[in-house]
C-alpha cells in the first residue's frame, strides 16, 4: 500500500513515490498517458514535467493523464527559460496540459549563485513567481538545483514552498546531511531525484535515454566484459537508499510499465537501512557509476 504524507507545509498529502518525466517520442502519446495512468493506480499521486523534457511532449502526456483526476494530482512544472517572461512560460505550460494551474512551479536547475540573487533582485524573478503565486495560476513555488549552497540560501529567503534536489547513494553528501535536515526543519515539501544517478547506478549508460534493466550483479550479456557487466546496482538497493533518508517525495524512474513493476518490488520490500549498510550502498555506487560520465547534480561532479 502506498505511504502519504504531508508535503511541507503545501497542505497536500503525498505519495511517497512520485513520477517523473516520462516522455518518450518513439512511443505514442496514447502509450506514455497509459504508463504514467498505470503509475496512478498503484496510488502515486506527484508528478513532474517541465517544458524542456522533450520539447513540451512530457507536458501534454501529464495533461491526458490527469484529465479526469486533476484535483487529486500534485503537477509540478518549471520555468526553463530565465531570461524570457515567466508569465508566457507558465502560460503555454497550461495551455499544453490544459489546465488551469500548477501546484507546483520551480526555477529549473537553478545552480548558479548570482544568478540566483539576479532572479531575486529583478522584477521579472521570484517577485514575478509570487504574483503569479497571488493570483492562482501556481500554488506552490521554488527551485530545482543541483547545488546545496543555492538550495540553502533559498529557503534561508523563504523564497520556497518545495525544493526540489539529488537525494540518492551518489550525490553530494551535503543534501543528506544539510539539505534535506533544512527543508524538514522549516516545513518546505522535499520533492527528490537521482535515486538511479540518472541510471549510471544500474544499467551501462552515460545518462538518461535507456530504459532501466534489472540484472544481477556479475551476470554478463553478450560483448560485455567482466568490468563492465559486474558493476551495476539492484534497484531495490538504490530505492531503499533514497527511502531511508526520507525525503517527502521521491521522484523514481517509471517511463515503462517494466520500470513500474521493479519500483513497486523495491517499495513492497523496503525496510530502512543501517548506517553501516547506507555506507556499503555508497561504496557500491561509486564502482557503479565509474566510467560513465560527469554526475552533473554534484557541485564537484566527478564526486
């Protein structure tokens, strides 16, 4: 059975688990809003788009999907564009989900500190983001960002109703232990992702594109060498590591039906970590991870 609980102060209950970008133009939009309607059933009610994700595809699976349960679904969109008016942004995000509000609308990967302040200090920034706010077109506001410093400044501002941050078995310790502790202490919704490091911890990839397979670790397939097939994380482990640290919500591969299922196996299964099994868990990321790329939501992102 899935968990809800409060998501900061937004006075929404949440799911536990929550859907992020689905959006894959080789499949039909009829056979994403199905997948992520199937995501629905099993009692998740996040979700997470952007304009960015496909070039607005993400937006209108969200929108088909949440058509006849709009009030019961917290949407989250961003603003990509920092240097365009938000209010057109926000507008053709509506107008492709076709609806009349976000729950939640965030700066999208705001990771530069100046220009976070510059977002602060203008008019057409956070202030914009509030009256928008005031009139009802978004009900929650703040930021998506991979880094700890821009994220803690925000909230020190009380410029956020939800942060939205890494929190998995590779990322930069500092949004476990400062973070994630700051956001709980001031009543802000903790919406997080990376629990697969953008699938570099289970599956031979440099980044997103490639669905998620599950495979004991030393199987081989054909082509692969002992280096390359040994690495790689269960999903559960990865899961149960995200779970462990408790963020309110935490944002999981679900874009196909196969994804779904080891997502729920892993969720059914959970039962928190030790600190001593949270440790043997990072040192396995990190053999993981190694030789696919930058982790591009660490400050140092070869950490």
């Amino acid at each position: 059975m899935m968990e809800y609980r409060p998501l900061g102060k937004t006075g929404f209950l949440a799911s536990r688990i929550g859907a992020g970008d689905l959006a894959d133009q080789s499949l039909s939009i009829e056979t994403c809003v199905t997948t992520l309607q199937r995501a629905f059933a099993r009692g998740v009610n996040v979700v997470d788009t952007a304009p960015g994700y496909e070039d607005g595809f993400s937006e209108e699976i969200v929108g088909k999907a949440i058509a006849t349960m709009r009030d019961r679904v917290f949407v989250v969109s961003k603003i990509d564009a920092f240097d365009e008016p938000i209010e057109q942004q926000l507008i053709a995000s509506l107008d492709r989900m076709q609806t009349s509000y976000l729950d939640g609308y965030v700066y999208h990967g705001l990771s530069d500190m100046a220009e976070y302040h510059s977002l602060k200090s203008r008019p057409e920034g956070f202030a914009t983001l509030c009256a928008l706010q005031k009139r009802g077109l978004v009900r929650h506001i703040g930021i998506s960002s991979h880094n700890p410093d821009v994220l803690l400044q925000a909230m020190c501002d009380d410029l956020c109703d939800i942060v939205m941050f890494p929190v998995g078995a590779f990322v930069d310790q500092r949004y476990l232990t400062t973070v994630l502790p700051e956001a709980k202490a001031r009543g802000i919704g903790s919406i997080c992702f990376k629990t697969f490091g953008a699938g570099k911890l289970v599956t031979d990839t440099t980044g997103y594109g490639q669905p998620m397979v599950e495979r004991p670790r030393g199987k081989m397939s054909a082509g692969e060498t002992a280096s390359e097939g040994s690495q790689n994380m269960r999903v559960s482990d990865c899961v149960h590591y995200t779970l462990t640290h408790n963020p309110d919500v935490a944002l999981l591969g679900m874009s196909y039906p196969s994804e779904q299922d080891l997502v729920w196996d892993a969720y059914a299964s959970f039962v928190p970590k030790s600190l001593d099994e949270l440790s043997e868990i990072e040192v396995r990321a990190a053999a993981a991870r190694a030789g696919k790329g930058p982790c591009w939501w660490n400050p140092d992102p070869q950490r």
